[in-house]
C-alpha cells in the first residue's frame, strides 16, 4: 500500500516536471533565418505590445504616442499570427485610432524569460522583436468570440473589467512586419509569408521533437 503510495507520488511529479519541461521543448526558438516563422513565435509567446498612435491630443497632436496594450493571438503553442485586442474608446490611444486606425505595434521577446534567460539586453539584436505595420479595426461575429477566447484566456483579469466601459474586441490588420532579429539589419515579411509560417516545429519537420522525460 505504501509503496503504492510512493509510486503514485513518484509518478505526479513526473507527470509535472513534464509539463514543466515540455514547454521549454515545445515552445524552442525557430532558426533565425526562418523570419516569418521568427515573427510568429514572437508575435504568439508575447502578452502584450507598445502601440503606437497618432495622437490626437494635445498638445503632442499629430505627433507618435506609444502605449501599452494587451494582445493574444491564441493560445501559448498555436496562435493564429493575428493580434487582438480588447478596447474601449475611454482609452486615450482608441480614441486616436478612432481619428486614424493606422498604427504600429512592437511586441519583444524582452518580455519572455528567453532574452532574460540568454542574458540579452532589450535592444541586442539577438533578443528578437517585431513591429507590426497596419491599422486596427473593430471586428465582431465569429471573429470577435475567438478573439475573446484568446485575450481571455491569457489575460484573465479582462472578465472583470468594467462593463460600462463598451469595451470592444480589434485587431491588427497587418500589412507589413519587421523583423529585428540576429544580425544585418532589419528584416521585412509581407503579411502573406507571416500568415503562412508554423512558428513552432511540427511532426513533419526534421526538428528535434520533445522527448517524454
Ligand atoms: C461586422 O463588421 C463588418 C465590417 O466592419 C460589418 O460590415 C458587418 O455588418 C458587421 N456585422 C455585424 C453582425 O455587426
Ligand atoms: C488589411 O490588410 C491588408 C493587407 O494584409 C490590406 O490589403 C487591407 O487593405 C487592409 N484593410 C484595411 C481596412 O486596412
């Protein structure tokens, strides 16, 4: 009975330490010269981005104003490569893209315990970051439930957020991506190739696939 025990324990903390480990394995880095794929690992791990508007307040009208937000473009490991977000026109950056949708956002793997773990300063081009080109538009039906599903789920102080607010559900609609990452300067992908790309390995790739422990 004891001994049962014992190896019932044994085998929950195996069971944990794989859900540990695997992420590790299953969430690894692309190759740097996959760009597009690069893009959307950054674009799937990141929570949040800096997005830039331009302003309509004074007195910095119609200058850049960059803000934080919180984004999701699915679940950790399999994200759709489009950018949700929830807003309200309370918000001071919504009510400039309520004047001019365009606008930029920058999402960094500063943000994940990758740059940290590495040791690499935000600003190194090894620490890979992205700005999205684009506007944001309102979005609603099928769209909008899978966008709250996917801000929800990572974000999940969103439910209790005031409802008088009229919060609504957007998106980045992305026209073109920039790539710093690695050497040699920045890199651009058409939103084309960024939607096409599997940020994480799959079965078919050659990759290293994770191992059970
Ligand atoms: C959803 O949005 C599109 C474009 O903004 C609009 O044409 C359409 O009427 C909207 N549908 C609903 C159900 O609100
Ligand atoms: C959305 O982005 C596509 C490019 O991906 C572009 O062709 C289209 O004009 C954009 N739509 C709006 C409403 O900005």
């Amino acid at each position: 009975m004891e001994e049962m025990e014992v190896n019932m324990n044994t085998l929950l903390a195996a069971g944990l330490l794989l859900l540990f480990v695997m992420p590790g394995e299953l969430y690894r880095i692309p190759p740097h010269e996959e760009v597009a794929r690069m893009a959307r690992f950054v674009a799937n791990q990141c929570n949040w981005a800096s997005m830039a508007t331009i302003s309509t307040h004074e007195p910095v009208q119609g200058q850049p104003f960059s803000n934080a937000f919180s984004t999701s473009d699915g679940p950790v490991g399999s994200g759709t490569g489009v950018p949700y977000m929830y807003l309200t026109t309370m918000e001071i950056s919504v009510q400039d893209l309520k004047v001019n949708p365009q606008a930029s956002l920058s999402m960094s793997l500063a943000q994940t315990d990758f740059c940290k773990n590495q040791g690499y300063d935000p600003q190194d081009p090894l620490c890979a970051h992205i700005i999205f080109s684009g506007s944001v538009l309102e979005i609603n039906g099928t769209e909008a439930t899978f966008a709250k599903k996917a801000l929800f789920s990572r974000h999940p102080e969103m439910v209790d957020w005031p409802t008088d607010h009229n919060w609504f559900f957007a998106k980045m609609n992305i026209t073109k991506v920039w790539v710093l990452d690695y050497f040699g300067g920045v890199k651009t992908v058409t939103p084309e190739d960024y939607f096409k790309a599997t940020p994480y390995p799959t079965r078919d790739t050659t990759e290293r696939t994770p191992q059970p422990v």
